[in-house]
C-alpha cells in the first residue's frame, strides 16, 4: 500500500482533506487517467480566462469609458480645498481635491489623491528610502465631506466654469486614472503631491485653454520658507524637517512651484481663466463656503525647542566650567553630546547618498552634525594622543559655523543654536585640557 502525498495531489489540481491509501495500481491508474483530464479543463479554463480577460481590456480602456460614463449637461466639475489642522503635522499643509456631481445621473463623488496604503509592499523601507507611492479615490463626496466637517477644518468649493466638452474630458480622464493599474504615483512633499496634481490635471486636460495669471503674484518664498510659515504651530515638527532637508528647498520658488500648496491652488483657480465656445472667461464659476468651522488655537508644545536646547546649553556650560576649576573631563558628557551629534550626522549622510530623497542633498546642518564626531568619542574612549588635533580642529570649524549661520545657503534653523554653541564649548575645554 502507498500513500499519496501532497504534493502529487496539489500537482493532479485534487484537493483532499486528508491523506488517502492507495494500492500501487490505483495510484498509477489515477495518474494516467486522471491527471490527462485535469489537463484538458486547464486548458479549455485558459481560453476562457484569455477571452473574459481580453474583454475586459477593451471595457477598461479610456476610449470605453469615455462612452460608458458620459455626465449630463447639469453636470459640475469643482476644486475643493480643506483647512489645515495645525495640531497634526501630517495636515498641517490642509488639502485639496476634485468634485464630480451630476444631479442628474445622481452621483456625486470625490476624487483624492492624497491617499495612500500602509499595507503596501515594503512601506516602511520605501519610506524611508523617498520612495513614497500615494493613489487617487474615489469615493462618495459626502463621506470626503464628513471627514474635514468631523476634524473641524475647513471646506471651499470653487465651481469651474467649464464646457461641456471640457467637463466630459476631464472626468474621462479622473476615472480612467482611478483604475487600480492606473492610480498609483511617485509622490513628492514639493513637486508631486495631492495638491499639484489637481493644478496637473486642469493643466493636462483643458492645455491651452487655461490661463494662469501670476501678474499679481510675486514669488519671493523658498519652499523652506513656506513650509516654516505652515508648522510656526509646530515647532519640532518644523525643527525636524528642517534638519533633515538641505539645499534644494532653500531655493526661491516660482509661481507654478507655489501651487504645492492647496492654499495656492485655491488662488491661482480663482484668478485663472478658461477658454469657453466663445471668449476667455474666469475659470471659477462660483465658489462656496461648504463648512467654516470656529477658529482652533494650537496646542502650545509642552517643552519648546527653546526651552530644552536653552537648557542642555546651560548645563553643558556649567559642567563645563566645574570641569575647568577641576582640570579633569567628564567624558560620559562629552560621549553623549558628540555621539548623538554623529549619529545624525551619519543619518543625514545616508539621506543624502543611499535615497531617493533628493531634498536631502547639499545638508548643512553637516556641519554641527558632524559625522566624524563618532571618531572623535572613540579617540575620547581610548584617549589617543590625536585627541587635541580633532577637537582644536572641531573649534575651528563650530566656530566658521556659527559666525556665518545667517549666511549659509542654507537657512538653518534657530532653534539648533544653543547646540552648536554646546558642542563648540566642550571642543574647547577637551582641546585645552589635553593639550
């Protein structure tokens, strides 16, 4: 007797619940009769999940959702734009979406391209690598709707003045790009978010008949600058971007740049014009208020940058001074403080080398987080003689740091201050004391 195993079971397409026995010639018989058959159905299945398949293709394809989905002529097409939450760093920013309703058809949905999905392969380590995947919903506008109304934040609707061959184009184009192959997109905090893609898509669809007027609109933000005005409530939040992100975001933005933000997308929609069947009109129809929530006061953080980075200032300072009195290091200060600053250092080298992160590029703040600070506690720990050549070289460096912080090309941030100068006190003491 022989029993069949698992794998010949799943290899014949049969699925037992438990193991049967068999004699030899019912194994065999099985094998040559039963198995040919199995073989037929796979392929008789493959032709008809070729022909569903092919048929789908051509029922997904935008030629055939452009007549599949055709609005009426009551149909409206709007650019929504929600209120920040100035306790919440991750919408801080507020937000921005496209409204399609037709009374008519009855449907009026939302389409959001600030979605995203933790359950995505690898999120995490995309993350942090910069390479961040966001989508565009779909979904019902009154649940959109509920969401910003239940969080307190803000609801401006600007009803697009628009063709009716404008509106078909540009809804063709949203549903088409929320099929699932379709929806998917390289998300970038400055270049490529849920607000610039609704600029993108009116700028996509309706080509040359949109004007954006900037006339009236001097740039003179970087996109630093912008982003500090936005987390003013959120000092660490602030602090630690402005940390991680170097060079490129110091740089002065253009007026299509400024459209990263929902606040200026609202802008530039309402002094845009679009091209009707007969003259240049403005792009914005109408706008309404859907929901102004009373004003919320942020939340004061419990420990401001100020006071904690003030504070480790002093006591560095006055550890330092009993350290001088008595002519002798506290080295687990000086392990703690450059350690710490090393490893930042490091991770904002890797930030910038081995991501995709390219905002991260040109950082500055290399300069007080200094990756080879991690040589120099290892020098501390062993107290090697090349001791006093680091240090006096870190007091040279700390202090060209410091003199031209306001100078920089980069705007580094205030709040790091007190750090620096901690840093460039215990360089100081060591270079002196080791003399």
């Amino acid at each position: 007797m022989l029993q069949i195993c698992p794998a010949l079971i799943t290899r014949s397409g049969v699925v037992f619940r438990k193991k049967r026995r068999l004699s030899r010639q019912a194994v065999i018989t099985f094998k040559i009769t039963a198995y040919p058959s199995i073989v037929y159905l796979s392929n008789v299945k493959r032709i008809f999940v070729w022909l569903i398949g092919a048929l789908l293709i051509l029922i997904s394809s935008p030629a055939a959702k452009a007549q599949t989905y055709r609005l009426s002529e009551a149909a409206e097409i709007s650019v929504i734009t929600c209120g920040p939450d100035v306790n919440e760093l991750y919408s801080a920013f507020g937000h921005s979406a496209i409204r399609v309703r037709d009374p008519q058809l009855g449907f009026d949905y939302a389409f959001n391209y600030g979605v995203f999905d933790f359950d995505q392969p690898n999120f995490y380590l995309n993350f942090a690598r910069g390479r961040n995947f966001y989508m565009l919903a779909a979904y019902d506008f009154a649940d959109f709707e509920n969401s910003y109304r239940r969080a307190e934040r803000f609801i401006h609707e600007q009803i697009l003045q628009l063709t009716y061959a404008q509106k078909q184009k540009i809804f063709d184009f949203l549903v088409w790009n929320a099929q699932k192959e379709n929806r998917t997109y390289r998300y970038d905090y400055y270049r490529d978010n849920c607000a610039s893609r609704i600029r993108d898509v009116l700028q996509s669809q309706l080509g040359a008949d949109v004007k954006w007027d900037s006339s009236s609109f001097e740039p003179q933000h970087s996109f630093r600058q912008k982003t500090d005005e936005y987390l003013g409530p959120l000092p660490w939040g602030d602090l630690g971007i402005d940390i991680c992100l170097g060079a490129p975001i110091d740089r002065q933005m253009t007026a299509w740049q400024y459209m990263f933000l929902p606040d200026y997308i609202d802008y530039f929609v309402q002094h845009a014009q679009v091209q009707s069947d007969s003259a240049w009109l403005p792009l914005t129809r109408e706008r309404v208020v859907i929901f102004e929530p009373e004003p919320v006061d942020a939340r004061i953080a419990f420990v401001h940058p100020w006071i904690a980075f003030g504070s480790l200032l002093a006591i560095v300072v006055a550890i330092s001074l009993w350290d001088w009195r008595r002519q002798n290091l506290s080295r687990w200060l000086d392990v703690l403080l450059f350690g710490v600053a090393g490893l930042i250092g490091v991770l904002l080298l890797m930030l910038w080398t081995l991501t995709d992160h390219h905002d991260a590029a040109s950082n500055f703040n290399l300069l007080w987080a200094f990756p080879l600070h991690l040589v120099g506690v290892y020098l501390l720990l062993k107290r090697s003689s090349f001791i006093t050549g680091y240090f006096r070289f870190c007091v040279v460096q700390l202090s060209v740091t410091l003199v031209f912080w306001p100078w920089w090309p980069q705007e580094l941030n205030i709040f790091l201050l007190p750090i620096a100068g901690a840093l460039l006190v215990r360089s100081a003491l060591i270079w002196r004391l080791t003399k």
